[in-house]
C-alpha cells in the first residue's frame, strides 16, 4: 500500500514538473485529468500543505524558544552588567576610602611624631642643627659605644688608663666657657637670726681656731588680724564712730582703701594670682593653713578694688608705650568670658616697647577687629610695628602708611617646619636652612654686642643680601612647579610658600633699621603668661573680670622687662594709694619699683 501511494505520489510530481515546464501559452495542465486524478491531487497538495505547516509551527517553536534563550540570556546579561557595575562602584568608593583613611593616618602619624618630639626631643623650629660634638677621645672611651667585641673591650682599658687630669684638659678646650666673671650662689635668706655659742661651754685648754654659722632655714606664714577699737559717742545731738590713734600707730595707714586688706596682703594676693598663676580656690586653701576663713567673693573683691588703681595708671604706661618713633611688637589670644550664661571666644591684645621696658595689654569687649587696633593707635607717630600675619594687621599698610609694618619670621619658618614633620614635604628643608642662616647672623650680633650702626651694615651685607637671592629664586621656582601639581592647593607647603610670598616685604623689614628685630618673639614671650591663666583658670566670669586680668598682666610683664621685684612693686604702689597718692605718673615700675 505505501509503494502505490510512493508511486503515485511520484507520477504526480512528475505531471506538475511537466507543467511547470510548460510554456504559458499552453493549455491548462489539469484539463486533461479526470475526476479522480484532480481529486488526488487536491489531496495531495492539501497534505502537503498541512505537512509545510506543521513543519513552520515546528520552527516557530524553536524559533520561540530561541527567542525566549535569548532573552533569558539578556536578562542575565544585564544582571551580570549590573552586578558588575556596582562592584566596580563599590571597589573605587572602597579606593577613595582606603585612600581617605590612609591620608589620616599619615596625619595622625605625623602629628605624633611632632607631639613626641615636642616632649622628648629638640623644640625649637628655628632649623639649626646643634654645631657641639664630642672629642674623638671622648668617644673612644664612651660607655655607649661598648658592643661586646674585644675592639670595645680593648678601647675601654686604654681609656682607663688615661689619667683624668688629662681627660678634664681635652674636655675643657672645647667646652664654652658659660659662667666666666660669675659666682656660685649660695642658700641665703633676707632675715637672719644670730644664735650665738656659749664660749663657757668650750672645755678648758682648747685652742679655738675660728667660728662659723651652720644655717638652717625656717619658713613662717601666718596671718595678723588688727582690731581697731572704734569709739561711738553722742555729741550735740549727733551720733559719731571714731577710732583715736595711740601713739605710734601705724598700721591703719597701711591698710588699703574699701577693703579689710593691708597693702602687703594685697600684693602678695595680686603676686600668686597673676605671676605664680595660683586660681581663687587654692588661695582660699592657702589661707585656711594659716587659720584664716575668708570667701572667694572677698578675695575677688580686694583684686578688683586693687586693679582700678592700677588702671589709672594705665595711661602713663600707654603714653610710654606709643611714644613718637617707638619700634612697637604686638600679639593676640584668645580666651573664654562668661556672658549671658554663655561661654564666648574672645581675645586679649598685647603691645610691647622694649626700649621703654613697657608692655600694655588691652581688651575691648573681647573683640578682635581691626577697630580695635586702630583705636588703640589713635593718632599715635610711632615709626614701626611687628606682628605676625593676621589679616587686621594689614590696615597699617592700607591706611597708616606712615608706620612700617613688620611681619614675624618666626611664623614663615614655622609653617616650613610644619610641611616638613606633617607635610612630610622635602622641599621645605632648603627654606629652614636658608632661614636658620638669617637667625646664626642675628645671634652674631647679639654675641659680639655691635652698635646699631654696625648691626644695620651687617644686614646689608652681601652675605645677607645671596641669602635673599636664594630664598626669592627657590620660592619663585616652588610656586611654579606647585601650580602644575594636583591639589597642591590644600597642602601644608602650599600654605607656607604662599605666605612666605606674601609677606615677602613685610618679614625682610627688619634689615631697614638696627632696632626692629627679625620675629615677634618679644609679643609673644609676653602673651604668654595669658595661656598659663587660661589653662589654670578657664575662663573669666565677665567683661570686668578680663580687664581687671588685662590691668595686673600689663603691670606684671611690665616688671619684668625691667627687671623690677612683681610682689615689691605691688606691695609699693598698694602703699602709695593708702597713704593717699594720686600722682600715678610717678608710680610706674621704672620710678618705684626694686631691682631685683
């Protein structure tokens, strides 16, 4: 049956072959079958019809499960892609945080280097290298240098054998002779007590050769309290409290005016407040051991009644400060003040004349405005005036260009130091040393006591003059290979050449006359006592309690550039009130204060 369907099969595909090939003007090629041929055919073409049709179905299924692969595999695609994409996101934030915290520890890491050797080793920041070395000879015989070898052995006997007269000769060439035209001082008191011996006592037949004092030292502290007796009489009516003086009395004199104090109570009060920086509390303590009960508020009473005649005083001292031509050094701080209830930044200036030994600090409501320094200057003629690089100060080369203005060495090599140790940036290692060279000439001239005269044609030397040349020409040339770099704007060396460019003029001022000097270190030596308080105290209760603070430094500081006794100066002056004074013209340190 399947070989007659095969065979018709073929004779009706070679029919349809023949009229295919059949030229168009022919005949119908189905006109000469008959009924069951057609009928075959039909049945024929319609099976393979239905046969071409399952076949397309079976491709559309495949060609639909291809498709639906094929989407399959996009989606995983893009979820391979999106995957991937926040990976390489999560690994640069991981980057950028590696990076962050890399650069902190390379901060932390610097900071405690300096910290450390802030505590353990050199402090100073002027860049020199300490010149001393020891003896060859020295170090041959040096305990540190014993290793265990027999070469160490060997060169510890011989240094044994070295007599010590000769050791303390080599020592002695090179040592420098600090102490020559001094005198060791002795243990010795301003009061004596003679207890002489009983020379009865010395046995019979003894020769005496000489006598001499054994000392033995004995502190005494105790309070006095005075009674004064009052007498309250009725005379013509009216009512009267009088205290009559024995003879000889004089202890009423001494007592200050609106206080229980004396005038040695006084100073030796103002003396550990504001020298010795002794806080309020633990001057009550003190009193306490010397059987005394007084209040905080008392003591505090007796300070601020003290400094209001000082600050009357105040204004000789400025007019000695701002004397016409007068080389001036000024500096700031900061400090805490209590007002409203709250606890505010404010700041504390500080002006100093060497020459006229006279440093005066001044407050204005804590403000640190260029108001302020200008309202302290008024219409001052002073010739020059050093400070460091704040912004307020750059009104003297604005307005007052009259007053030269000088900027502070001291801060340009400081922020060097600081790129070096924090920055780790070498190129700051040529600037200390061209600036500790500026610093070994200054300290010449301080050792070899030349005139102004001379010292102003040392700074205009050609030695001084290469060493300029060389800063101007290494500062130009970082500048410029900085600017090409990356954020070099936010580096620590940025920051020290801009400023160094800046206040180029301002900081080689100094070689214009003898008297101004090369940094600020005579402000800030004197504004330091203002950061042992703040550190002791924290802060001021008031506006009132800073200036009273500012009045007694400015007395203090002033002391010392004379080289005049603090607590025997306040003791006088608190006298001079109490007995009635009021020339305070005449009760500056300079006119009746003590050497000490």
């Amino acid at each position: 049956m399947e070989q007659d369907e095969l065979l018709k099969r073929m004779l009706f595909r070679q029919q349809l072959e023949k009229m295919e090939k059949a030229p168009s003007s022919s005949t119908d090629p189905y006109l000469n079958m008959n009924k069951d041929q057609l009928v075959s055919v039909v049945h024929f073409l319609l099976k393979q019809n239905e046969e071409k049709g399952k076949r397309n179905e079976e491709i559309m299924e495949k060609l639909n499960s291809i498709h639906d692969k094929l989407d399959k595999a996009d989606a995983r695609h893009e979820a391979d892609a999106k995957r991937t994409t926040d990976l390489i996101e999560s690994i640069m934030e991981l980057n950028a945080t590696i990076k962050t915290k890399d650069k902190i520890i390379a901060d932390l890491t610097s900071q405690l280097n300096v910290a450390g050797k802030m505590t353990f080793g050199r402090k100073s920041q002027k860049g020199r290298k300490n010149n001393r070395k020891k003896d060859d000879d020295d170090k041959e015989g040096d305990s540190s240098n014993f290793d265990g070898t027999e070469a160490s052995i060997s060169n510890l006997k011989a240094a044994d054998t070295v007599p010590q007269e000769d050791i303390k000769v080599k020592r002695s060439e090179n040592y420098i002779l600090r102490r020559t035209g001094l005198k060791y001082k002795t243990m010795e008191a301003a009061r004596k007590v003679l207890h002489p011996c009983d020379m009865s006592q010395v046995p019979e037949g003894a020769e005496i050769i000489c006598k001499r004092c054994h000392p033995y030292y004995e502190q005494v502290s105790y309070i006095v309290e005075h009674d004064y007796e009052v007498v309250v009489y009725k005379l013509k009516g009216k009512f009267y409290t009088r205290y009559f003086a024995m003879e000889g009395d004089t202890y009423l004199k001494h007592v200050f005016p609106r206080t229980h104090a004396s005038s040695n109570l006084l100073g030796y009060l103002a003396f550990d407040k504001y020298v010795i920086s002794t806080p309020m509390h633990r001057e009550i303590i003190r009193f306490m051991n010397d059987k005394m009960q007084v209040s905080r508020n008392t003591l505090s009473n007796w300070i601020k009644k003290g400094g209001n005649y000082l600050k009357k005083a105040m204004v000789a001292l400025k007019d000695l400060l701002l004397q016409e031509g007068a080389v001036v050094n000024c500096d700031e701080t900061w400090c805490r003040v209590k007002v409203n209830r709250k606890y505010g930044k404010k700041y504390i200036w500080c002006m100093v004349n060497k020459e006229a030994k006279v440093c005066v600090y001044f407050y204005d409501n804590g403000s640190r405005g260029r108001e302020v320094l200008r309202e302290f200057l008024g219409d001052t003629k002073i010739s020059a005036l050093q400070s460091d690089g704040y912004n307020a100060y750059l009104y003297l080369d604005d307005k007052l260009v009259d007053i030269e203005h000088l900027s502070c060495m001291a801060h340009a090599r400081a922020k060097f130091k600081y790129a070096q140790e924090q920055g780790s940036d070498s190129r700051a290692d040529k600037f200390i040393d061209l600036i500790g060279r500026l610093y070994t000439f200054e300290e010449d001239y301080k050792r070899d006591r030349l005139s102004l005269e001379k010292i102003k044609e040392k700074r205009q030397s050609s030695e001084t003059i290469m060493i300029m040349a060389g800063l101007r020409e290494y500062l130009d040339a970082t500048i410029k290979e900085m600017k090409e770099e990356e954020d070099s704007e936010k580096s620590l060396m940025w920051k020290a050449v801009t400023y160094f460019d800046h206040y180029w003029k301002q900081l080689f001022a100094y070689r214009n006359d003898a008297r101004y000097t090369i940094d600020n270190s005579l402000a800030e030596r004197c504004i330091r006592p203002l950061t042992c308080e703040r550190k002791v105290s924290m802060f001021y209760g008031s506006h009132e309690g800073a200036d009273i603070s500012v009045v007694y430094h400015t007395f203090v500081e002033s002391c010392k550039l004379a080289c005049i006794s603090v607590k025997d100066y306040f003791v006088k002056f608190f006298e001079s009130i109490a007995s009635g004074r009021t020339d305070y013209e005449n009760l500056l340190p300079t006119t009746i204060g003590l050497k000490q």
